[in-house]
C-alpha cells in the first residue's frame, strides 16, 4: 500500500484550553519538578550494591561443610536440569558418604535459575547463592567447577534457614 | 501337554498344567510383581511379594509357588491384594537404608520400582534400623553392601544352580541375617558378576562400573559380546561417546540371561584405550607416521600392483565382521588374484566350560568361513603362508584387524615380509612390522553381522561414533544428553576417533585398482552375502533382528541350490 493512499488519524477533539499550549506545559512541568523532591529507588550500583532478600535465586553453588562438599554426586540436579546445564562425575571417597563428585560443573550460560536442582537435592548440597553478578568474556570462563562453586556454610546459611522454614 | 483354563484378573487363559500362576500370567502379559522369583532359578517363595488371591483359598497365596489348575479364578489387583502388597513393601522397607543417591542401582532398582508403584509412600516405623557391613569387597568384581539386601536368596541360588558352586550362604537370624561367602572364600566364579544383574536391589553392584554413571545417563545398545564363540547376546551402555559397562541380554538360545565375567570385563576397554589408532599410518625412515586415508589407501593400491599374484597373501580375521570378510574376500580373489587367503585361529583348548565359554576366543571364526575367507584351489592356507613368509615365497600380506604378532612364531616371519598392510584398531605388537596401518572401526563402532559356534547369525551394532557415523543420522540409541547437546557443549559428546569399517577400507582400495564394489552401507553388503553365500540365502538385517537367526544347514543348502 502506497503512502498516500494511507489515511491519517488525527485528533479533533482538544479543548480550547489545550489548544492553547501554554497551559498544559505548566502541567508537565509542574509534575517534572514534584518527582525532584520525592524519594529515589535507583541503586548506583558499582558504587552501591543490592542486598537480595532470601528468597533470591542466584547463581548455584555447592555446600561445603567440615571442609568437603555435602554433594554425593547422586546426579538428581544433572537429571532434573531443564537447560542441561549441569554435568557430575561421581568418584568414590572414604569418607562415610561413599560417594563424592569428583568433577561437577555448571555451564552458566545453560543455567536459568529455576532452582529445580535446589528443590531435587537430596542432601541440601546445591542451593541458589545471592550471588547475581555474572558476566563472561569467553564462553570457557562460563564453566564453573567444584573450585567456584564450593562456599562453607556460614556464607549460606540465610538461604538453608529460608528453605527450612519453608518446607 | 495338558492344559487348563484359569482365570486371572477376569481374563481367561490357558496355561500348561506344569506352570505356576507367575509364569501363566507372565505368558499372557500380567505382570505380578516379584522380588525373589526369576525365571532361571529355582522357586525359594520368600519375598512374599507376589501374594494373589485365589478363590475358595481361605488365604492369599504366593503365585510362584502355587501350579495353575483347571477353573482357578485369580486376583491380582483387588483391595486385599494390595493391602497386603502394601504390607510386603512396608516390611522390605524398614530396614532398608534408602541410599539411593549413591547407589548405583538407583535407576533400574526393582525395590525402587515397586516402592513408587506399590507402597504407600509413608513408613510408620520410628526406630532405629539395623545397621550391617556396608562396602565389602565380596568378590574380585563385586562390591556388597549387607545393609540394601533384601535377603532374596537369587545370588546364593545362582551360584548353586547356575555356576554350579557354592560360594554364598545366609548366617545368623531374623532382620539380622546377612548375606556372606564360605569363611574364607570370595565370590569369584568366572560368571560371579551375573549376581549383580539378578540382584534386585544395590546390596551386590558391579565393581568395575562403581560410580562411573548413573543409569539414565547412559544409552544402551543390542550386540553382541567379542570375548568368545558363543557371542552372548548383550547390552552395551554409553556415555558420552564412551563404552561404561556390558550386560546380558535375555536369549534363550545363546546365553539364557547370563554372561561370562571375562566377557563382561575384557571386551570393551580397548575401545576407549589411549592405544587407538587416531589415523591412517605409512612407515617412512622406520617410523609409522600419520597420513591422511587418501594418501595411505593411494599408496597401498600402488604398491600391490607391484607384486605377483603368487607373492601376496590375505588374511582375514575372525574377530571382523562377516560384512568385513566377505568384501575382504572379494576383494583378495578378484582384485588382488591370490588364493592364498585364510585367516588365524584363536583357540585355547581347553579354556572352555558347560556354560558358556568357548574354547575359540574369536566371535566370528565361523562367519568368516562361511563368507569365503579359505583358501581357494592350491592356495595357501594360515600355517602355509607363514611358513610361505619365512621361506620367502610371499612377499606381500595384507591382513584385517588381528594380533598376528602375539600368535607363536608369527612374528618372526612378520619381519620377514617386504610389504605388509594391515588394519588395527589399537596399537600391538603386530603393529611394529607394518608398513602401512588402516585405522579401523571396533565392533562398536560399526553394523555388520557375526555368526556364532552354533552357526547362529548375530547383529552387531554400532554404539560409539566415529568421524564416517553419526548418533541422530545412523540411528544409533540415544541418551537424554545424546539428544540435546548442542554443537558448543563440551560435555555430552565424547572423543570421536577417526576410524572407518574394514569393508569400507577394502572398498576403496579395490575402487583404486580398477574394481568398483558397489556398496555404501553395511547392510548392502549383507544383502549381496545373501544373494551370493548359500548358507545365508535369504537373510537380511530384518531377519536377523535383535536375537539373530540360525544358518541354513549345509545340507538343506545344497538342496536350495
């Protein structure tokens, strides 16, 4: 269709007031100085950081408690991930629990943060961190072992509490 | 035979007199569920879990002990049945420390199983359990853990009845009984690790598996095992484009279900060895060097052509496949012109039992007869073209995938030869008098059929890739992770090794030399076998299927003719 067959709607209705212009800047302009005086939200974020509440699904990582992760490679999270982002090798250890992970990894460009690993855990080994800030570079850097994902539990323990009360 | 009417579930069904309510219903497709029952073993009816109802029975009756009579009415599913179904769980369970994150049977555990499809769900049971021995090394290849077992008795009946020795036995009472071996014996019969396949729990897993994948991990493919004659009927399990373990397969007129450990153990590492042959490889100064397969297949043609016919010598093998011989074959008659054409023998007399093993360690020595690989008229036959080598009559040998080398004497006369070509999939002994090596695909890697000492035919199938397959394409068995995998996922592929099927090889060599064989798949070559080979007359992949199909016999073949 042709621009000129085109038809353009315009609007007949104004009423004198706004057809005189002047008036509806002062408008404008009256609600733009009222915002300067009110509160502000913004974070100034490399400066200022948000705190996530417990709630928050951030990036997975794994429990270490008495120095060795809880993991016991059962590869439930591996199974249950919906974008694949999670890869277990299980090994054997002699520690009671048998059975420890030997590599795990987590492809955080797979990762989608549906917290479904958290929930199918067995043994409260992955649980989703507050931590939101990833970026990469290369693709490679996106791969997080068991060196990157290991925190002691004191470093997460509001979420083991939030999930606790929430049961 | 005679045979009666029974009722089960309101379905009727005639049933031999001989068979018990679990076998009827088995016969017509009712599943009852079962723990201790296993159709090759002997009735021991302790489980308790197939408990049915029979009518004008004042009690529930267990259906693998109880023989089927003519007008019996069975249930199998109504509210008393499974109440007590229910109870049977809930007892199975209460010792039972539900580990099943790191067990390995986790996945294709009957315990499991039935728990989601027959308990309740809850236990009411507030106690503390009885805790057993856990991790014991029960047998060279068999890991035990007293506390999963459910006291079933299927291993201990197995070596009994089976392997025919009495390694395994109950000692004390009540929930503390516990599976055990004769003071100071180990569970180590050559068929031990069948116990772990029959377990129906993860008290007895499989050693050498331990923790190397859980079973949804894997895709699992129909073969059959390289280790012996017999070619037990089997599954193979692959993750990541990486063999992990071997399991029978069900066929009654093989294997039964049942495997040697030799064949469970021995027969796939060499496929995921570091010893792989990566590429074609021409010897230059003394050195095998990798070349490329245009290169090594130009340099072969060339080189053949420059002795006489009576110089050259082929030997097929009996551990490729009959696709790989016959081409093979073909090949040294047509192309080359030699008769001197036989392939070695691999028998260890003696190494052999009632059971299973055989004494020939090569999966196809019959196959690669029947294909054509003997000597035709005046040809030379194995002893005569080694002998041939020394004396210096034959100059030139070709020989398929095989560990000359490692025979007797053999590699003696090796050193003797001024051209020797063969095609290997990992690096031996042999490999050091090669002057060209074909890097060639393992019975994993490629279809192709073998035919056993029974003169049974067998598919082989492929379950790793190669560079010349693909997963999705060729119609491999694919795992969840085979499916989804996405060219940038590292994970979830493998190693794919640059290695084509010996028929393949041969093809294009021949091709080379001026005779073109017409085949681009495995099974067309099978077809051309059938068409040409008498005893195969008729045969396709179709009708080999999953559980193969005997050859014609020798005589009824020649009234074919």
């Amino acid at each position: 269709m042709s621009l000129e067959k085109s038809t353009i709607i315009r609007k007949k209705d104004l009423s004198l007031l706004e057809r005189l212009y002047i008036p509806e800047i002062v408008k404008g302009m009256t609600l733009t100085i009222r915002q300067m005086f009110t509160p502000t939200f913004t974070t100034q974020y490399p400066e200022e950081r948000f705190q996530p509440p417990a709630s928050f699904r951030g990036r997975p990582v794994l429990v270490e408690e008495h120095g060795v992760e809880r993991c016991v490679a059962c590869g439930l999270c591996s199974r249950v991930c919906p974008a694949l982002a999670i890869e277990v090798q299980a090994g054997e250890t002699e520690l009671g629990k048998e059975r420890y992970p030997e590599k795990f990894e987590i492809n955080m460009i797979r990762c989608i943060f549906c917290g479904f690993c958290e929930e199918v855990c067995p043994e409260e080994a992955i649980i989703m961190s507050q931590e939101y800030e990833l970026a990469f570079t290369n693709p490679q850097d996106a791969l997080f072992g068991k060196d990157k994902l290991l925190v002691p539990i004191e470093k997460v323990q509001t979420r083991l509490d939030f999930l606790r009360s929430n049961r | 035979m005679p045979s009666v009417k029974v009722t089960i579930d309101g379905t009727q069904i005639e049933a031999d007199s001989k068979r018990t309510i679990i076998e009827a219903a088995r016969e017509h497709g009712i599943k009852i569920p079962h723990f201790c029952w296993h159709p090759k073993l002997s009735v021991s009816g302790n489980c308790r879990m197939c408990l049915v109802e029979i009518e004008k029975m004042p009690k529930l009756a267990i259906a693998c002990s109880t023989q089927v009579a003519e007008g019996m009415v069975v249930h199998t599913k109504n509210d008393r049945v499974v109440h007590a179904r229910n109870a049977v769980m809930e007892f199975f369970l209460i010792n039972h420390p539900l580990d099943c994150p790191i067990c390995d049977e986790a996945g294709e555990c009957k315990l499991q199983d039935y728990t989601y499809k027959y308990s309740t769900g809850y236990s009411r049971f507030d106690e503390d359990k009885v805790h057993k021995p856990k991790r014991i090394q029960i047998g060279p290849h068999v890991m035990f853990d007293a506390e999963r077992c459910i006291l079933c008795s299927r291993c201990i009946r197995f070596c009994d009845e089976i392997a025919g020795v009495h390694q395994l036995q109950f000692i004390q009472r009540g929930d503390h009984t516990e599976l055990t071996t004769f003071p100071g014996e180990k569970l180590d019969n050559p068929y031990s690790m069948n116990v772990v396949d029959i377990c129906p729990v993860g008290a007895l897993t499989n050693a050498d598996f331990r923790f190397k994948a859980r079973v949804w991990e894997m895709s699992f493919t129909d073969t059959i095992c390289q280790g012996c004659a017999r070619g037990c009927n089997i599954e193979v399990g692959v993750r990541n484009n990486e063999i992990l373990r071997l399991t029978p397969r069900r066929n009654d007129d093989v294997n039964s279900s049942w495997m040697c450990d030799h064949g469970r153990l021995d027969t796939f590492k060499f496929v995921n060895a570091e010893n792989r042959i990566k590429a074609p490889m021409i010897r230059k100064d003394g050195v095998l060097v990798e070349v490329g397969w245009d290169e090594a297949i130009a340099r072969v043609a060339s080189e053949l052509k420059s002795f006489k016919k009576s110089e050259i010598a082929a030997l097929g093998s009996p551990f490729a496949t009959n696709e790989d011989n016959y081409v093979f074959q073909r090949f040294a008659k047509e192309v080359l012109g030699t008769k001197n054409i036989d392939f070695a023998r691999h028998s260890h007399e003696g190494d052999e039992d009632a059971i299973l093993i055989r004494a020939d360690k090569s999966p196809n020595s019959t196959g690669a007869a029947e294909v054509g690989v003997v000597p035709g008229d005046n040809g030379m036959s194995f002893n005569a073209i080694i002998e041939g080598i020394r004396e210096g009559k034959i100059k030139a040998l070709y020989a398929l995938e095989d560990d000359l080398a490692a025979l007797p004497g053999v590699a003696e006369a090796l050193s003797k030869l001024e051209f020797f070509v063969v095609h290997a999939a990992n690096d031996s002994a042999t490999l050091r008098y090669a002057d060209i090596v074909f890097a060639a695909a393992t019975y994993a890697e490629k279809n192709g059929t073998m035919v056993n000492f029974e003169q049974r035919v067998q598919r082989v199938r492929p379950a790793v890739t190669t560079l010349e397959l693909d997963r999705a394409m060729d119609g491999f068995e694919m795992s969840r992770w085979d499916k989804f995998a996405s060219h940038n996922d590292k994970w979830g592929k493998g190693p794919r090794r640059d290695a084509r099927s010996s028929w393949k090889i041969v093809a294009s060599i021949a091709a080379l030399m001026g005779t073109k064989f017409k085949y681009n798949t495995a099974d067309e070559v099978f077809n051309e076998i059938a068409q040409r080979v008498e005893s195969f007359r008729g045969l396709s992949y179709l009708k080999v299927g999953t559980k193969g199909t005997p050859l014609k016999a020798k005589t009824a073949a020649s009234v074919h003719a």
